[in-house]
C-alpha cells in the first residue's frame, strides 16, 4: 500500500524558499572554506535529523574514492610505523605497519616525500594501482631507498573499503508507536551499530543517482522492517562519493522527507564543489 501511494500517488513539490535558506544558514560554519570533512558529514546528519524528527544518516565517502593529500609515516618503536593518510576532504586514516628494518625517522621522512610526490592527487584506488603497478616492474630498475618506499607504501594503502556512518537523532524515534517494544528497538539500534549492515545499505543506494525509496522489508535488513528510507546520492565534480538519508517509520510524512533529503543531498554536493574550486 505504501509503495502504490508513493509510487502513484504522492504529490511532492520542492522545499520552500524559507526551509531552503533555513538549511543554507546551518552549513555558514563552512564559509570560507573551513571544511573538515568528518565535521561537515556529521554536520550534515544532526540537519537531517532536527529537519525531519527522525533518524538522520549520511555515508561518508569511501576512502578508496578519495584523493590523497599527504602521507606521513612516524615510527612508534623498533619495526613499528604509523601511517598517516590525509585525504583532500579532510578525513584522516591511521595505519600501523610492521617493517621488515628498523629505519630511523629521518628515512621515514624521506620515504613520505618520495611517495608524495608519486602518488598525491591520486584517488586511493589509483594509488593501489599505481603501486601495484611499480612493484610489477624490474626491480632493478629502482634503487634501494625507491623500493622501500614502493613496498612501504602498498601496506599502508592496502584494503580501503571502508566508510564511515553517521546517525544522529535515535531519541527521535522513541516517541513513535511502532517503536514502543524495546526489544524492536535494541535489534534496530544494533543493526545501525554493525558497520557491514550500514555498508550493505550503502552498496543498495550508491548505484542508482537521485532519490531512492526503501520501504520496510525492500531494505533487505530484518531489524528495519518496520522502518522505511528516504536517500540519496551526493558527490563532487561529477562523481558519487556517498549516500545521506532519514530512517522513520514506514507512515513517515514522504511528501516532506523526501524534498528535505533530496535538497540536503544537493546542498553538500554544492558545498563540496565550492571547496574544491
């Protein structure tokens, strides 16, 4: 029934000028380009989450889409090194590598000048490539300081699949009947709590752009049955980095959730362009 309404019968129109601006005003912390990039996506879920009164969620981009700024390696202790991964969005990514020697901190330094200068600019998937890329190549055609640098750097870009998920709002949906059975409620706020969940909805929602629909059990997750989400896509220069939606009951008022997520989406698009240009 829902999903004939929705499909069929539900008017939506654009959010009013008024709401729109009232968004905009909320993001005026990020003028003049101060953006940090946790910070702007956990931003972007408390909006949701007041703008709607339910469950506001944003997937943050995954690294392997991002665009590496820096690395900097720093040893810990003997054999032991943190890598220090920036990406141009401001997210950051630790990584502690076991070396096979014990180099001092001035060879570390040397390494992370190397690979900057091979690799930054670079999406992290193009990273693996690129590194995988030189490891293929003749050995010999490198020196020894080059090799280190090529080998150091395909552990510190290894699997990067992840992403981050953002919730913001679970008192929102205390107060609605379909949630007043706490066991309802402890199984939903766990699946929102178990990333690969979280990521399985990602992987749902990233393929097709524009707004998307998930009613009760099409989420294809069982804690969410009595749940529906509203999403969309954003991203920056053309491509899809990531997802934001609001997660409610399935009688959740779609004429105005799905302009709110749909405007939302565009917003931080926008809001991502312009630091990028």
């Amino acid at each position: 029934g829902f999903r004939f309404y929705i499909d069929s019968i539900l008017d939506i129109h654009e959010l009013s000028g008024e709401e729109q601006k009232d968004l905009r005003a909320r993001y005026s912390r990020y003028s003049n380009y101060q953006l940090e990039g946790r910070d702007l996506f956990r931003e972007t879920c408390r909006i949701l989450s007041a703008f709607s009164q339910y469950l506001g969620v944003v997937w943050a981009p995954r690294m392997s889409l991002l665009v590496l700024q820096h690395i900097e390696f720093v040893k810990l202790r003997k054999n032991l090194t943190l890598a220090i991964l920036v990406s141009t969005t401001g997210m950051v990514q630790n990584r502690i590598i076991e070396m096979d020697e014990d180099l001092l901190q001035s060879a570390l330094d040397h390494l992370s000048n190397v690979l900057n200068g091979l690799l930054t600019g670079l999406t992290l998937h193009q990273v693996r490539e690129t590194l995988l890329d030189q490891m293929s190549l003749e050995k010999n055609a490198y020196d020894h300081l080059f090799q280190q640098a090529i080998k150091l750097g395909e552990q510190a870009f290894s699997s990067f699949d992840e992403t981050d998920v953002f919730i913001e709002g679970r008192t929102n949906i205390l107060s609605e009947p379909e949630f007043g059975n706490i066991s309802i409620m402890t199984d939903l706020f766990r699946a929102f709590e178990e990333k690969a969940t979280m990521v399985k909805l990602l992987d749902k929602f990233m393929a097709p752009r524009g707004v998307q629909i998930s009613i009760g059990s099409e989420s294809q997750v069982q804690e969410m049955e009595t749940c529906s989400l509203v999403t969309s896509t954003y991203g920056c220069e053309g491509r899809i980095w990531g997802a934001l939606g609001v997660i409610g009951p399935r009688r959740m008022n779609y004429s105005r959730i799905i302009p709110l997520v749909d405007y939302s989406a565009r917003l931080l698009s926008e809001i991502l362009d312009t630091y990028y240009h």
